[in-house]
C-alpha cells in the first residue's frame, strides 16, 4: 500500500477537466435558513430565562425578522451546519419584595448577532424600553449578567436540534457520547457499589471489633466485680476475725481480771481467816495468863450453852 507522504497519486483527488461535482463528493450545499430561523424562534421566544428568588426574567417575541441565512454542506463526506444571524427579541423583567408582591418591572430589548462558532460567547446589547424608575437598573444589570448566559445556552440547544436535522454524523457522535457516558456512568455505579461493599465490611469488622471490645470490657468489669466482692468478702471476714480476736482478748482479759480478783478476794479472806484466828489464839493466851477463869453467870430464867469462842470473844470484848 503506498504512504501518504509519498504522494502516491493513488491518494490525490484530481480536478476533473470538466468540473463534475461526481455523485456529490466534492461538495454540496443546502439552504435551510427558514428552518434554523424557525427553530430559532421557538427557542428564544416566550421562554423564561431566569427565575430564583425574587427575580423573573422573560423572554417575549421577536422585534422584526430574523436577519440572515444558514446552509447545510457536505464537503467531501464531511458534513456540517453554518448560521449567521441577526437578533432582536424583547424581555421583561420584574422584581418582588419580600412579601411576594411586583416593586419594579422593566421591558427591554436584546440586539445580538450570533453564528455556529460564537454561540458559547457572543456580544448582546441589552437595550431598556420602558421608563427609567427605580430598579429599572438593576433589571437590566441582571438581564445582562443572568439573562444573557441563558440565552446563549438556549442558542446552544437550537443548534444541537439544527445539526441534527442535517449532519448524519452527530446522530453517531451522540450514540458514542451516550455509551461513553452509559459505560462511565456504569464504571461509576461499579466503583460506588464496590466502595459501598467496603465500607460496609469495613462497618461489619468495627462493629465485630466494638462487639468484641464491648464483650471484652463486659467480661473485664465482670472480673474486676467478681475480685472486688472477694476482696470486700476477704476484707469482711478479717474483720470479723479481728473484732472476734479483739472480743477474745477481752473476754480474756476480764476473766483474767475477775480470776485476779476472786483470787486477791480469796487471799484477803485466807489473810482475815488467818488474823482472826491468830487474834483468837492471842486471846486465849492472854486468857490463859490472867487471872482465874471468871464464871459467867446465866439467866436463871434462859440456859444458853455458849461455845468455848463465843466465851473467849466475849472476854477480849469486855463482855
């Protein structure tokens, strides 16, 4: 097969020397202005072009005709739309206070001149009809600002349509475009579902994980419970050992003390016992060294049998 940058004649197409445009290849041209200016039409009139908040703007009719022509050309198999035109369409616009009710309104004219490459960023003059009062100013500032980018995209949208009409191709690049975007758009649905997956296995393990931390710190509390009653347990019953050892000692104690004093009474009584018998017996020998037994003179009326200590006692009291 022969390159192309060695000017193989097999790929130049030769001029005939007649100037037959064969079968169309060459070139061929279609007027389809009255259709681009009746799509036109459709798109910029009676359309809103901005309404949020307390602005509207409108699009009304057309002032005049629509100036200029469009042509469909087909240049050796390659297909396109041309337009040039010359705009006038009317607008209106109001703006409401905050109670929903119309302060200021406006009409006006938008004067433009646009074609197939200056549709994204042509110039429009934006003209105010009406008298000037206030906020009359601020609707042309935002007829200019927000009403213009709308109107350009509604150009766009006019043109998409037109080429649709008369370029075969752009049905093809939409087709590509649709399953460009149908495969991105699934490529995205892929990947969404695919982190959603991961992030709910991802939730799965925290919530497994904080289950088990969870069951982790039940069961630590549970032990440290289960130790600090034993210890309270442990601590009870060393106290109670304590109190009772305490109780003990004293029990002991007081037993000590009332033995000691049961026995210190015992030995008082022994040392009484002892004093008084040994007092007795001085007695007696005191008797027994004296003068003669004196004789007790009884009652005659009562006998009494006095014991030998009783006499002795009696004796030593002076009795």
């Amino acid at each position: 097969m022969a390159r192309l940058d060695d000017m193989d004649p097999r790929w130049l197409v030769e001029e005939r020397a007649d100037g037959a445009n064969v079968n169309a290849w060459h070139w061929s041209e279609k007027d389809v202005t009255n259709e681009a200016k009746r799509l036109l039409k459709k798109y910029i009139t009676l359309r809103p072009m901005y309404d949020e908040g307390d602005l509207q703007l409108r699009l009304l009719d057309l002032r005049g005709e629509i100036e200029g022509e469009a042509t469909a050309l087909n240049r050796r198999g390659k297909q396109g739309v041309f337009f040039d035109f010359d705009v006038k369409v009317e607008w209106h616009g109001e703006i409401k206070d905050r109670y929903g009710y119309e302060s200021s309104d406006a009409d006006g004219l938008i004067v433009f001149n646009v074609d197939q490459q200056t549709m994204g960023d042509f110039y429009a003059e934006v003209e105010l009809g009406s008298l000037k009062m206030k906020g009359t100013d601020a609707l042309v500032r935002a007829v200019k600002e927000k009403g213009v980018p709308a109107l350009r995209n509604l150009i766009a949208r006019f043109f998409e349509e037109l080429r649709s009409k008369y370029d075969p191709t752009l049905a093809l690049e939409r087709a590509k475009e649709r399953k460009a975007a149908a495969a991105a758009t699934a490529e995205a649905e892929a990947a969404a579902d695919l982190k959603r997956l991961e992030e709910e296995e991802g939730e799965f393990l925290r919530e497994k994980e904080a289950a088990a931390a969870a069951e982790a710190e039940r069961a630590a509390a549970a032990a440290a419970k289960a130790e600090e009653q034993q210890r309270r347990a442990a601590e009870a019953a060393r106290r109670k050992e304590e109190e009772r050892q305490k109780k003990a000692a004293i029990d002991a104690e007081i037993a000590a003390a009332a033995k000691a004093k049961k026995e210190a009474a015992a030995k008082e009584e022994d040392a009484a016992e002892e004093k008084k018998k040994a007092a007795v017996a001085a007695a007696e020998q005191a008797a027994a060294d004296s003068s003669p037994k004196p004789t007790r003179v009884t009652n005659p009326k009562k006998t009494k049998k006095v014991s030998r200590d009783e006499e002795l006692l009696a004796f030593i009291c002076g009795d």
